[in-house]
C-alpha cells in the first residue's frame, strides 16, 4: 500500500472554483448525481460540461502499465470507467489485454469508445460483478468517493477482493485547511471526503491495502 501520484502527467487544468460555488445548489447536485447526459455532455455546471475523447490518458496508460509491470495480457479493471478513454488508451497499448470497465452511468457506457464498449458494464463500485482475484490491475480513478462512507468502504473492499494484487484509487481530499476549503467550494458529486491522514485509516480499516492518490482541486 503506498501513496503514488500515477496522474502527474494528466494536464493540469485552471478549475473555477469561486464561480462554480457562487452557482450550485441542491437542485445541480442532484442532476449531476444521475450520471446522465447533463452530468458528461451538458453544462460545465452539471459536470465535465462536454467529455471528449482527446488522448490525455495515453501517457497515464502508459505510466500505470509500467509502474504495475503489466504482462501483455494482463487482467485489467477501471471502476467509474465513464466513456472508457482509460481503457481504450490500454487497448491501443496492450491489444492482447483482457480489460473491463463499469460505472452506474448507463449513459457513459451507451455512449462510450466503441474499442471497449463491448467490455464495459452498468454497475455499481460496491456490488462488483466479478469473481474473486478476476484481475491483475484494479484501477477506480475519482470514483468511490461519489458513494455514501459505508458503501465507499464496501467498494474498497470489492476493489481488494476482485483484484490479484494490485490496486490504485484516487479519492477526493485534502491536507491542509485551505485546500480543504477549496475542495468543500468545489465538490458536486462526492458524498465521501475527509484529509489525506483520515482516509489513509479509512483504508486501513476496510482492508484496502492498494495504492493511492489524492484529488485536489
Ligand atoms: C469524476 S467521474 C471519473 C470518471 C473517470 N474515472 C475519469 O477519471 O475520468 C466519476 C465517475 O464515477 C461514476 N460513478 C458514480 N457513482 C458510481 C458507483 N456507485 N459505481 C460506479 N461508478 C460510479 C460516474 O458515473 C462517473 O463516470
């Protein structure tokens, strides 16, 4: 188990924090949480406001099948794949991979790259159909912090239970006061979320013993 940023050459964007908090509300929270249209191709205000495919995931697809010394054929799983843009960046890299991807978006999956669409499954993080140690990698980049705090601690332990060993999360956090204030103006969907030291126990204590990151608007 260790803290890794396997996202440091994911470009690094200028968020709007202090508008987005001047216009949300329950009402857009409660769109964004469909996962629907609104959420991956409406307003910026509801989500990624347009989520396109545009090839930044290569060099991460790139970085994670090395640091994990992925075989050719390796086993690999995305929880919150969304449209896939991670997976079909695996496909292109490792054509014989066996790969599988799930998010709860029907949406994301009807409307994902047609390289993965047929691997992809409607699902949620914390019931995940597969059976015990299925894959060599199991990837969930900002995802499980969208579930409630016990069903969070329930995907990380499908996360551990699906996985042959290696894992890599990335959760919404904070360490200090100021990025925590940052992170509360910021946050739409996350219904989990606490300090860097807090979730390294929340680990702990549901048995997660894969790596880690932090997002930190
Ligand atoms: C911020 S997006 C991240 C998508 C992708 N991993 C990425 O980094 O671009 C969060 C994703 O989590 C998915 N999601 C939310 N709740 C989920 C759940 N309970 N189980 C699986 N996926 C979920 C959403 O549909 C969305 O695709």
């Amino acid at each position: 188990m260790a803290e890794i940023n396997l996202l440091d050459l994911y470009p690094k964007s200028k968020r709007p924090i202090d508008e987005r908090v001047r216009v949300i509300s329950a009402e857009t929270r409660a769109i964004a949480r469909q996962y629907g249209q609104e959420f991956f191709d409406g307003d910026r205000l509801y989500g990624y406001g347009g989520y396109k495919y545009d090839g930044r995931w290569v060099p991460i697809a790139k970085r994670i099948g090395d640091h994990y010394r992925l075989a050719k054929d390796a086993a690999i799983l995305d929880v919150g794949c969304a449209k896939g843009f991670l997976l079909h960046d695996f496909r292109n890299l490792m054509p014989k991979a066996k790969l599988a991807g799930l998010d709860i978006s029907e949406y994301a999956i009807q409307n994902a790259m047609e390289s993965v669409r047929g691997d992809l499954t409607v699902g949620t993080a914390s019931d995940l159909p597969y059976e015990d140690k299925s894959f060599d990698l199991v990837i969930s980049i900002n995802t499980i912090h969208n579930l409630p705090r016990e069903e969070c601690a329930q995907a990380l332990r499908e996360i551990s239970r699906v996985s042959r060993g290696a894992a890599f999360v990335t959760v919404d956090a904070w360490r200090t006061d100021e990025e925590k204030q940052r992170l509360l103006k910021w946050i739409l969907t996350a219904q989990t979320y606490m300090s860097t030291s807090d979730w390294e126990q929340f680990f702990e204590k549901a048995g997660y013993r894969g790596d880690y990151f932090w997002f930190i608007p």
